[in-house]
C-alpha cells in the first residue's frame, strides 16, 4: 500500500509540475508580446518626437534667416540714411556713427 500511495504521489506531482511549466510558458508568452508592443509603441513615439525636432530645427533656421537678412536690410538703410544725413547735419553723423560702433560690438 504505501507503494501505492508513493507512486500516486510522485505522479501527482509531475502532473502538477507539468501545469506549473505549462502556465510559467504562457505567462513568458504574454510577456513576450507585451514586451514587442511596448517597443513598437516606443519606435513610434520616437519617430513621432524626430519628426518634430526636425520641424522645429527647420522653423528656427526659417526665423534665424529672416532675423539676419532684416538685421541686414536695416544696417544698410541706416547706412543710407546716415551717409545722406551726415553730410547736411555733423551732430547727426555723430550720432549715427556711434550706432554704428554699436552695431559692430
């Protein structure tokens, strides 16, 4: 009898070894899948966030190009005007030439 009983026992056991390995499998299964979502989610994202750095690096280049070519116009303007109004006005000169020292620094 206790045979019997001991080999009931041991059976039992690979029986419930067998579901518990069975399980263990499933759950690393799900994991797996979730752990491929979460990168492909990531992948996205990062795409998302590079194409908005790359829109944002192309705004700024727009916005530092009207800058310069404005800064550009309005230094040859008051270069104009301050050749035309120096010569008929020399306490004007003086002020625009220190504009001019100050544009330089």
């Amino acid at each position: 009898m206790e045979v019997f009983a001991l080999c009931a026992v041991v059976l039992l056991l690979i029986c419930a070894m067998g579901m518990g390995l069975e399980a263990y499998k499933r759950r690393m299964d799900l994991r797996e899948k979730e752990v491929e979502l979460l990168a492909a989610r990531t992948a996205e994202k990062a795409a998302q966030y590079a194409a908005g750095a790359e829109r944002l690096e192309q705004r700024v280049r727009v916005l530092e190009r009207i800058a310069t070519d404005r800064a550009a116009q309005l230094a040859e303007a008051i270069d104009r005007v301050g050749d035309h109004a120096g010569e008929h006005n020399p306490a004007l000169a003086g002020q625009i030439e220190a504009l001019r020292e100050a544009r330089a620094n």
